[in-house]
C-alpha cells in the first residue's frame, strides 16, 4: 500500500460511518432542532422524491415555471421529499430559506443535502485544525464551514490580502472579507472546495502553491527528495457542466478541478522535460546514455494529485440522502401522531437534469435499506432532449411532469399491477462509454 493510501485510510474508512451515521445523531440534531409541524395526518405513501435544484427546479434564482406546481401537489398528497443537490455556498438554513421563498412552499434544511453537507462531518476530526477553504461568493463558505465547527478557516483572500503578488492579475488586493492569517508560518491541514470558484486565477494559482508546498505551509516548495503525499484535498462535487439561465450548459466545480489537474500535469511535464535534459546527454560517438539526477534517476518529485471528491454521482452522497430521508420522515410520522409502520420508504425517484451525475448516480446506487431508487430525467437543464440520457428510467418534460408521472404509475402499482418500466419516447443513441467516477 503506497504512504498516500496509508496517511489517509483512517479518514477513508470512516466516510461510510459518518454518511452512513443517522442525521439524527450528527448534523441535523445539532443544527436543526425544530422541526415544523406536518401539513397533514394523512400517512404518507411508501414512494419519496429526491430532487436536484438547478435545472429541475431553479434556473440560477429563477423559479421553473412547474416547480411550485409540483412540490404543492407533493405537499397536498403527503409525499415526502428531499433536495439533493451538487450546488451549495450558503448554509442549509439560508439557502432554503430563499427557496421556501421564491418556490412559495415551505422546505426545512432537514430536508436538504448540499454538496459540502458532509463535509461538516469533518471539523472535529484530527487533521482538519486549519483548513484553507475555496469557492463561494465573498467568504460566505468560511461562514458555513465555521457553522459546521471547523476552528480556523482560511480562504483565498486572506492570503491575497497578506501576499498581493501571490496572483498578479487579481485586481481587488485588499478584498473587504479578508481576515489576518493565523501567523507567518501558516500550515494548511487540508483543503475543501465547497462550491464554484468565483476569481479562478486566485483560487487556482493558491490550490496549486499549496498542493505543491512542503505539508501545507504557506509560501514554501516541498523539497526535491520529498516522497510524502501532498495535503488532503476534497472536491465537493464532480459536476463538469450545470445549467442556469443561459441556454448553454456553463463550467462547473468539475471544470475547475480539470483546469488545476491541467497545471499539475503541464508543470510535471515540464518538470520531467527539464530533469530528461539534464539526466541525458549524447555520447561521443554513440547513443545517448542515462544518468541519474539526485539519486532519483530522470523521474519528476511532484506528487501525483489525489483528490477526494463527493457529491453526485458517488455512493457516500446518495447514503447520506438515504439517512436524510428516513430521518425526516420518521421525525414527520410522529409529530403527525401516525404509527411508525408507514415509515418504510420502498422507493425513492431521483428526479434530475443531468444524466452524468443524477441520473448516474441514482441508476448505480445500491441500498443497503433495500429501497429502490427510480432515475427520472427531465428536459428543462443540461439535459434539453435528443442526446443520451444515462439510461435514465423516463424522461419527462419537467418537475411537474416528473411528479405526474410517479404518481400515476405508483396508483396502478397500488391497485395490484405490475408496473414495467418502459423505454422513453428519446430518439437516443446508443450510451458512450460511462467516464469514471472520481476517487
């Protein structure tokens, strides 16, 4: 087993506990302790709905014209839902407080999984005591990593404000939310990107000097003799592409990670370029031969980069959903006053706009509840009809459509048919070949 795997299998083996763990017992019993009256006492069916929101119910700050629609008759039939989304940024209190808002219908953070949601899992373990924070509108995401309990939270702009030249192209260096770094010798335990950067060339330029510095102090190179792993750092979504109110997909946290994985490979290339040259020369007369450089022969010191990256479609994302879930549904069947045997969810419909994280990630899952999740794709996002699908089991219009569709089908299921799952109206091409899902 490498030094990387090794430094990290104590963090790695715990990530299926701590999703896996009720909310109830970590996040939602800490932070949300009030939970709002059910809306009726009628028992809940056996299917729930989990939806993505950009794309299916949101474009960028604008509602979906179906989205209120869908989640009143939701609310009206007594079908429990959740969001689950790849976006984030805001606390969970906040952000569904603007969507309770602009959706005119009521939505508890209980109910709502963002991206970085797991990553408050995270801020009492041991090698989380500094953690160097990227992405978000202006230091909103240190305000939520510090909700989640993480002590000392540095961002981008703290260290632009301390270094201007650290990124010359950066007009604004005295950013108003920068605070004073910690000291002058400031170690980096780990870094967790929670949302989408907003200055790439800051943020970029900062993840690179850090993932490449002597154990995450600021300002400095790890040594050319180093063989030890570069910090910890966590993606907390995998998303390439999403959707809002332009009518083309738009660059996401994915594109970011590609772009920092780009410079990483550029500046080993040229690392190796530079060591090949000085390792090589030609003989008088003959071939060229070997030398070795520093012991090491031609081969470059720079770490290879493996970062860790949650949300959708990975497994641990869809294990914390599934938790969410049972938890705020059981807590809803006892306010109600109900008896606890309506509480098995046997069905869960993923309703999503991107096939290569929703949909994927829904169609792959495996319960360990023995609950079944249903992919259901709609037209009104990265998805817009006529392209692959990722095998979804429909494709609908929209939100509205999407929750048409369920129910209908689980009212025949109900009365004793058999439901069977039939290929969608799509003209689709057969499926390319499936890209990997991050580490």
């Amino acid at each position: 087993m490498s030094q990387l795997l090794r430094s990290r299998l104590p963090l790695l083996q715990s990530l299926p506990r701590l999703l896996r763990r009720p909310a109830t017992a970590t996040l939602l019993s800490r932070r949300f302790l009030q939970t709002p009256a059910p809306t009726s006492s009628k028992p809940p069916p056996d299917y729930a709905f989990a939806f993505d929101i950009d794309g299916v119910l949101m474009h960028g700050s604008t509602p979906i014209s179906t989205a209120s629609t869908a989640l009143q008759l939701l609310s009206e039939n007594s079908i429990e839902f959740i969001l689950l989304t790849n976006g984030g940024g805001k606390s969970e209190s906040a952000r569904t407080a603007e969507l309770s808002s602009r959706l005119s219908v009521p939505i508890h953070p209980s109910q709502f999984i963002q991206s970085h949601t797991p990553f408050a899992a995270f801020a009492k373990r041991p090698g989380f005591e500094t953690v160097l924070v990227i992405g978000g509108d202006g230091d909103q995401c240190r305000q939520v990593a510090k909700e989640y309990g993480f002590r000392n939270v540095i961002i981008p702009a703290d260290i632009l404000a301390a270094y201007p030249p650290v990124s010359p192209f950066t007009t604004d260096k005295a950013p108003a939310h920068a605070q004073p770094l910690p000291s002058e010798n400031t170690k980096i335990d780990a870094v967790l990107v929670f949302n989408d950067p907003r200055d790439w060339a800051l943020d970029l330029q900062v993840l690179v000097d850090v993932a490449l510095s002597d154990e995450g102090r600021l300002g400095t190179r790890r040594p050319g003799n180093s063989v030890k792993p570069h910090i910890p750092i966590y993606f907390s979504n995998p998303d390439l592409i999403w959707a809002n109110e332009y009518h083309l997909p738009r660059l996401g946290q994915g594109g970011f990670r590609a772009a920092f994985n780009g410079v990483i490979s550029s500046l080993r290339d040229a690392q190796r370029t530079e060591r090949m040259e000085r390792a090589f020369k030609p003989s008088e007369g003959g071939p060229i031969e070997g030398r070795t450089v520093e012991g090491r022969s031609y081969q470059d010191n720079l770490p290879i980069m493996r970062a860790t990256v949650m949300g959708k479609p990975n497994r641990g994302t869809y294990l914390y959903a599934e938790e969410v879930l049972c938890s705020w549904r059981k807590k809803q069947l006892e306010l109600a006053g109900l008896d606890q045997s309506h509480g098995d969810v046997k069905t869960v419909y993923m309703v999503g706009d991107n096939p290569a994280s929703d949909i994927r990630g829904a169609n792959n899952f495996k319960s360990d509840k023995n609950i079944m999740w249903v992919s259901v794709l709609v037209k009104t996002g990265v998805y817009k009809g006529g392209g692959r699908t990722g095998e979804a089991k429909v494709v609908v219009e929209d939100v509205l459509a999407a929750v048409k569709w369920v129910m209908e089908r689980e009212a025949i299921r109900k009365r004793g048919s058999v439901v069977v799952w039939k290929k969608s109206d799509e003209k689709t091409p057969p499926e390319e070949t499936a890209v990997e899902a991050p580490a």
